[in-house]
C-alpha cells in the first residue's frame, strides 16, 4: 500500500485549499498516479502554532509503478505546478504539500525517507491515515494506526470536515466506442 499525505493552507490555481488539494488529486492520474481512495478533509492548527490559517489535510491510498524516488519526483511536480516554491523555510504556509508516508512498508534512511520520518508524530496525517488503512502498522515502530493516535494525547486543533465523506476515487469514464 502506497500513502501520500496532502496538505493546504492558502488558496493555489484551483481556489481555497480544499479545492486544490482536490485538483492535486485529479492531476496525479496525468503522472502515472492512480488515486485508489481518499480519506475525509480534517481541517488542523498549524504545527507548531503560529498566525497562520488552519490548514485542509487528508490522505490518499495511490498506485504506482516504479521506485519511490520517481513517485516522490512526480509529486514534486505536481506541487510546482500548483505553485510550491521550496525555499527551506520549515513550516511555512502553502498552497499544498504532498508527503510520501510509506511504500508497501519499505523503510530507507534516505531519498525519500521511509516511512515518512515525522508521521508517528502528527494528527493530521495519521487521523486521515486511519480512515484509508485503519489496518496500517508503522513499518519501524510496530504499531498501529490506532495506539499512535493514542499515543498523541488530547486532539486538540483538529477536527474532520462534516461536508466531506472521502472514499473511493471514482475512474474517469470510458470513452464511448466510435460507431461502426
């Protein structure tokens, strides 16, 4: 199972954060990316805590065929072209962040690093994580979606968005047959 995180706090091309993170998803197919299913949109504080807007995060079940360093660079892509510009600032707001979370539990020290080194850490990947893969086990850690969201303490600033449902990503629709 391959997991990607998206993540947004200012408005991009496609509008407010919300719509650019979906726009983001649409985009990936174009990539050799097949969405599998989405989780619902949480909407979280900034970490650490700053004046910045909340963010819209979730994320994504997808397919792949290739090594992880390809997927990560289609997704680096895929964030140019929504105008992420990676200057090095830590935490900086954005109009959308892809994270690659884990690959089929491959664990690397480096390029991309493997599972996601912060994930175990922040609930606003693994509360969307666990609505896509409530089975899912930290590759290194041994532990479950479930005992890291419990590990965590009290959810403060982040809460599901009640408009949205996530799921399943439906495939584009077949192109009719030409007529004979």
């Amino acid at each position: 199972m391959i997991l990607v995180a998206l993540g947004a706090n200012l408005p991009g091309p496609a509008g407010p954060p919300r719509d650019t993170l979906a726009a983001a998803l649409a985009r990936l197919p174009a990539m050799g990316v097949t969405v599998a299913r989405r989780s619902p949109w949480y909407r979280s504080a900034p970490v650490p805590p700053s004046d910045q807007p909340w963010f819209v995060n979730g994320v994504a079940e997808v397919r792949f065929d290739g090594p992880p360093e390809a997927l990560m660079d289609r997704l680096h892509m895929v964030e140019a072209d929504f105008g992420r510009r990676r200057d090095g600032t830590l935490n900086a707001a954005r109009a959308l962040d892809l994270d690659l979370l884990d690959v089929d539990g491959m664990t690397r020290a480096a390029g991309p690093v493997l599972p996601h080194p912060r994930l175990h850490q922040r609930a606003f990947v693994l509360l969307p994580l666990a609505d896509v893969a409530p089975a899912w086990r930290h590759p290194i850690l041994g532990q479950s979606v479930t005992a890291l969201i419990a590990a965590l303490g009290p959810l403060d600033g982040i809460m599901r968005d009640p408009d949205d449902t996530g799921g399943a990503v439906a495939p584009p629709p077949i192109p009719p047959s030409p007529a004979p």
